[in-house]
C-alpha cells in the first residue's frame, strides 16, 4: 500500500504554521503541494499515519503527483527522503527570492539568470531510487510538463511539449474542479461540437500547461470560433502565442486582439495572406516594422504595392529591403516617399546631362571586328526575278 513512515526532525511546539512557510514556499509552485505538506504535517502531529494512495485519494491526485510534491519539498530543503520515510525539518528562510513570471515557451534565457533545470519526478525515477519494480507502480504524465528551477529569477519553465494526459487524469481533474467542467462544457457549445479526448487534452493543456486563466480559455476559443477557426491546432498554435505575451488575464486578451486584428492581420492582408497567424519568422518581420521602426501601416502597405511590381507577390524579404531603406533615411510618411523618389529621378536625370568633364555619348567606335562594310542587297529585286521565272513555268505548262 506505499505506506509512508514520517517522523518530526524537531521538538514539536505548536501546530503554527511558520510565516516563512507563507511568505515564501505556498505561491512558487502548484496549489496542491502546500495542502500535501500541511496535512500529512498535522498528521503526524496528531499521531496518525498515512500513505501515498490516501493522500492521493484525498487530494484526487495520481500516486505520481504526490510523489512530485515530496519530491519537490525535498529540493525545498523542508524535508529529507529515505526510500519512503519522510522526516520534516524545520523551516528556514529560502536563499533565493520568490518568482517572477517569465512568458511561456521562453527558449533563450539571459546566462545571468538561466535556472538550473532539474529533471521532472515521475514514479519511475522515484522508483529507481528506492528499489521498486517499475511492475509495481505506474506513471503520471501530469508531472512531465512541472519542471522547477533554483534560479532567482526563474522557478518553472513549460516543457516545449505539450504534457499528454490519460483520460482518468481528465475525468479526475473534471470531477475535482468546476471551473475545469464549465470550461470544457462551454467549448463544445462554442465550436459547437461534442470534444473528443484529443480536444480535452489540448483545452486543459492551455490551463494546466501554458497557466492561461480560465475566462482567458473561453475567451480565445470564442475569439477562433468567430473568425471561423475551429480546427484544434490552429486554436493551440494561439494559444501558445498569447501564452509568449503574457496574457494572463482578460483585458490583456481584449487588448491583444484588437491590436493583433489592427496591425499583424493588416499586414499579412497586404503580403496576401487573408487569414490565419504568422509564421515566427514573418512574425520577427512585422515585429521589426511596427514595434522597431515604427512604421506606420500605409507605408507597409507601399512597400508591398511596390514589390508586386517587380515580383509576382509581395516577399517579406523583399519588403523588408525596401522598409530597411526608408527606415535608414528616416522616412515615416507617403510625403516623405514621394519626396525621395523626386530627389532620386532628379539626380538620375542629373547623371544623364552632358558636362564639360562627362560630354554627352558620342557613336560607338569601330574596330577590326566591326570595322567592315555593310551590305546593301535589294531584295526586292529578286522577288521580281522570282515572280518572272514562275510566269514563265506557268506558259511553258500550257
């Protein structure tokens, strides 16, 4: 039954919960691992026991999540594992501060401040560690997406991948959380179809992986569906993007929208992409223009007129040559495109005058390869020749 042995590293007091234990240990990791620590806590100072199953149970949890929660208190430095005898140690002031929120799927991380990343706890490890049989205990998916750092500036970065979780796991989370049962009860009416066990999977992902809050969740799927995006990977591929700037709440998502609908969906609208998000790399070139020259969008829209005269359609490459220009000479107006195009046609036709030091082009001299006289053969001379032979032909026929 994995029942688990406590014992109290200290001389007992009271059933105070220390302020260091608030201040610093409840708000930098998951809710439940607190509720794990303070009740197993109470008792073993009641003089109970308990078990990894029960507390599971109690909790509505996978046996491998609650392994994770010692695991992590381990790393905390507020108990010592053996195998699977807990002893509590007193709690003492962290040595790092408390989080600050880093945008999801951050990729590249200052060196100053890049975490030491420890390797996710699934019971399999646990059960390396302690001499079970992997035959003996099973796995929990939920725990491969919760990756916590020492950093000072960094406690939890999503894995790249999205966490796949069984279909208990979902039932389990449905049945716990009511927020999670209206959430996946309003999906179906706004994309107006029964959600299979894939869909479930990618909509709790969004609260469970990518931390978006809920009413953020029900916003975004309304916001797909009323672009006519139903389609799960492209509602993910959103997702992930509103995750990247920090939008955790729902002004930022009103926000976001009608600043994504105003600047990005123009601009694909003038590269000729109706609809959809862009790709990263044309991401990094819009960005570029609106947030890093500041152009304004009707010089866009210019850039991508004048490329289509010289390709087929507009190229971000191409486009982003001509706004480079315009940008180095610090042109931010039509006005002031139209005033560089005359400078530009006033100095060609400068070059092109004639001048004391640059007299005007004279004929081509001739050489030995061009030096020869042309021929002046007539033509129509031998059409007469030939239309009097045929003549001929024709009366000797008959």
């Amino acid at each position: 039954m994995n029942a688990i042995k406590m014992n109290l590293g200290y001389e007992r007091s009271c059933m105070d919960l220390p302020r260091l234990f608030v201040d610093h240990y409840m708000t930098d990791c998951i809710p439940v691992y607190p509720l794990i620590y303070i009740w197993s806590l109470s008792r073993l100072l009641d003089g109970e026991s308990t078990s990894i199953q029960e507390i599971g149970e109690r909790f509505l949890l996978t046996e491998g999540d609650v392994l994770n929660a010692w695991k992590h208190w381990e790393k905390k430095g507020l108990i010592e594992l053996d195998g699977t005898n807990i002893t509590f140690l007193p709690v003492k002031e962290p040595k790092t501060p408390t989080r600050t929120r880093i945008p999801a799927f951050e990729s590249i991380v200052n060196e100053a401040t890049t975490p030491e990343i420890i390797e996710p706890v699934t019971i399999e490890n646990w059960a390396a560690e302690d001499g079970t049989t992997e035959d003996e205990t099973t796995g929990s998916e939920i725990s491969k997406g919760r990756t916590v750092g020492k950093s000072a500036e960094v406690i939890r970065i999503p894995t790249p991948n999205r966490p796949q979780y069984t279909a208990q796991e979902l039932a389990c989370y449905r049945t716990q959380s009511r927020d999670i049962e209206r959430l996946f009860a309003r999906a179906e009416k706004t994309l107006g179809k029964l959600l299979s066990y894939n869909d479930m999977n990618v909509i709790f992902g969004f609260y469970d992986w990518l931390r978006l809050p809920i009413d953020v969740i029900e916003y975004l799927l309304s916001y797909c569906a009323d672009n006519d995006h139903r389609n799960m990977r492209y509602i993910e591929k959103c997702a992930l993007d509103w995750a990247d700037n920090n939008i955790d709440d729902l002004e930022k998502a009103l926000t976001y929208v009608q600043s994504f609908d105003l600047s990005y969906r123009t601009v694909l609208k003038y590269m000729g992409q109706k609809s959809g998000y862009p790709s990263p790399s044309h991401r990094k070139f819009i960005d570029r223009w609106l947030h890093e020259w500041n152009m304004p969008l009707e010089l866009i829209q210019e850039a991508c007129d004048r490329s289509v005269e010289n390709i087929d359609k507009p190229k971000f490459s191409y486009v982003d040559k001509i706004l480079a220009g315009w940008n180095k000479k610090g042109i931010t107006t039509i006005e002031g495109v139209k005033a560089a195009d005359d400078d530009f046609n006033k100095a060609t036709a400068e070059k092109s005058k004639p001048t004391p030091s640059r007299p005007a082009a004279s004929k081509p001299k001739t050489n030995r390869f061009m030096n020869f006289n042309q021929r002046d053969t007539d033509y129509s001379q031998f059409e007469k020749l030939e239309r009097a032979y045929l003549a001929q032909q024709l009366k000797v026929s008959e």
